[in-house]
DNA sequence: TTGAAACACGAGCAGTCGCTCGCATTCTAC
DNA sequence: GTAGAATGCGAGCGACTGCTCGTGTTTCAA
C-alpha cells in the first residue's frame, strides 16, 4: 500500500463518491473518467494519482458496497434458521432494499446481465457474496437439502433480487412500499414450499 | 421507404444476424458498427448503406424479436382466461425461454436495468409489448382486480422473467430444464394466490 | 527551516469509434 | 444496349476516450 495523507483519503472519498453518481447516471461503460474527475472536483491526473485505471474505482465501489450490505445485514447467527419464513425473508429483503436505494449506482454496475469483460472481477465479487450469504442461510434452514439443489435455490433466488431490486430502486417513493410488498410475496412463494 | 433490390434484402438479413451475433458476444456498447460489418462479410459503408446508424440495427432486431414472440406465443385468445395455471404458465414461460434460447443476443439488448439513452426507443418497444401481453391475459382472468394493482402484478411478472431468462439461457444445456422448472414455481409462487 | 514525498494540474498523446464520401460495380426498367 | 438507380468499397475524418507526464504546490518529519 503506498502512503497516503489525509487530504489523500480525503479525495478518494469524494473521488468514489462522484463515480458512484456519474456511474447511476450514465452507466459504468458511458461514464468517463474525465467526468468523474470533474464531478469530484479533480483534475483527470488527480484521478489517476489515486486509481491506476476505471476498473480500479469500480473495484473501489464494490468493496465499499459490499461493507455496506454486510453490516446491514449484521451477522449470520444461527437463529435465523429457525425464524418464521415471513420475519426471515423482511431480515433479508428489507437491507438489500435499503442499500440498494441508498447506493443507485451498484444496481447499473453489479446487477447487469452483460459483463463489459472488464468489471467481470468487481461483479463476480459481488455475487459471490450474495450468493454465499443466500445459500447459508438455506444451508442453516434446510441441511437435507442435496447441495446442488441448494445451489439451485440460490441462484435463483439471487436472480429474484437482481430482477426486483432495480426496479423497486427506480421507482416513485411512493410506489415503492407496495414493490417491496411485491417482492416479499414472490420470496415467499418460491422458497415457502422449500424452506418454509 | 426506399426501394429495394433482393441483393440489398438478403444484405439486410445479413447484417441483422451479424450485430445478433456481436451483440450477443460483447453487448450493445461495446459491438462496433465495423465490427458488425466485418462479421457480415461487407464494408462499413455498405452497413450505412441500409441502416443510418447503430440504433437503427438495434431497431431491427427488437422488431425481429417482437415478431418472433408474437408467432411463438399464438393469438390471445380468450381461453386462456379458464386454463388451469400450471398450464397457463407452461403456455407462458416455454415460448418465452425458446425464443430468448434461440436468440442469445436479445437478452443483452432488451433486458438490461439501465438503458444506453438511445435504445431507449427500441427497449421500450419490447418491454410495452410484453407488458402488455401479461397484463391482458390477467385481465381476463381476474376482471375485478383494480388495474393499477393489475399493472403492479404485470410488472413484476415483467421482471421475474428478465431476472431468470438470462440465467436460464447462458446456463449448461443440461442444467436447463431444471432452471426453467425452478422459473415456473416462481411464476406459480407468485401467481397463484392472485390468479390462481 | 528544509527537502523529500505526496498531491494537483491540464494540455495532449495514442488509440478507437461511429460514420462519411468519392468512386467503382452490378442490376433493372425501357 | 443503355441510363440511372441500387449496391459496394475502404481510406480516413472528426470527435472522444482512457490515460500520461512534465511541472508546480502543499504537507510534514526531522
């Protein structure tokens, strides 16, 4: 790690947090890191005095979200597998909302179906998590379960999120606690007859 | 519209399948309108010769796909308001997954959460379509249910489909039947209580 | 106080992209 | 047979991209 003063860690604060706003608003491929820089402030060598490369600061905001997402969700006790299927799936559907809505930009750079070949490694982090954390929690509720089926379960449930989540983020706020009640009902339909 | 000759038709179709393909390979962004030429076998110029520019391509292909869904899915007719469910949704989902498996590229084009700004037109297009497909099979199943709860329901529908038919198409052959039961106990998780 | 390291600038490089244009070739109506 | 439209070519333009580099400024340990 090289040395940083804090005005260093300071701009890369603001330098993350203008590639969160320019990715929301035109995409991880349109977005330029000229822009980025401006958003922030910066000047385009600025940027680069901090991140070696674009993918570098999409790499930055997926660790930043993924510390997100892990202490909204807090750990994973194993009282979990034996709480009603309904408190369950609020305990996780209600933080992924949270974070998602609070964090436009990772939906447009995690949640594609596409990898830009780039990206391929910040994306595959970001599954990875969510994926583990589902299939945990499945794993805690149902052990019988065979593990390719638990796979299975897992994946599409992810997909459920990455499906459902986009557009409960871009949605009207007023609409939005409806969709929320939207998605809860799809969880609890698929995974009722498997865990519940 | 301008005249044609059968050379500049067949031209045409040839282009079509080549940006299928490039699309399909490295998405929309990143297929360069050289590299759809090349792939079909002509020059640059000969690719503006028939269409003014890369959206129009894309154009092409989402009416494609729309015209391909429509022959797939059969006329709407009113029996489908009484099938049973299970079959209701086998009349759904298998055409649905056959066209998209037939057509890898449509996915990368027409199912993505953020939009390029220009295929805003032709995304639309195939997500009014298909919109309004689910929605009129619900209305004439469920008459008295309020239209905007209707067009919520529709709308998630929307996206269980555009959350699981990408993974369901770049899945193994084999795992495939299996992704697809997995996408009908969704649809039927979910529907049921409202339509069932 | 001072000097080396960290920070900051911004014009501009090398490369790529969508697209153009002048011109050659092929088809078709008459 | 021939005029004119349709088709075809491909070098290359203008714009823009991610990124660099020479140079100047700020910070801070000694």
């Amino acid at each position: 790690m090289v040395r940083r003063q804090a005005r260093g860690e300071r701009r890369m604060a603001e330098l993350q947090d203008a590639a969160a706003a320019v990715f929301a608003e035109v995409g991880y491929e349109a977005a330029t890191t000229n822009a980025i820089a401006a958003r922030a402030g910066v000047s385009p060598g600025t940027l680069y005095q901090f991140y070696g490369n674009k993918e570098a600061i999409a790499q930055a905001l997926a660790d930043r979200y993924l510390e997100q997402l892990r202490s909204a969700h807090g750990a994973l006790t194993p009282e979990l597998a034996h709480l009603p299927l309904d408190e369950l799936i609020d305990r996780m559907a209600g933080p992924m909302v949270a974070v998602n809505v609070a964090n436009p930009g990772f939906k447009a750079l995690f949640g594609r179906a596409d990898m830009p070949e780039q990206l391929a490694a910040p994306t595959r982090a970001v599954h990875a998590a969510v994926f583990g954390r589902i299939d945990a929690v499945l794993a805690a509720r149902r052990p019988d379960l065979p593990a390719a089926d638990r796979a299975r379960t897992a994946q599409v449930t992810m997909r459920l999120f990455g499906g459902l989540v986009p557009m409960i983020v871009s949605a009207d706020e007023g609409e939005r606690p409806a969709l929320v009640e939207e998605l809860k009902k799809v969880l609890r339909g698929y995974l009722g007859p498997i865990v519940g």
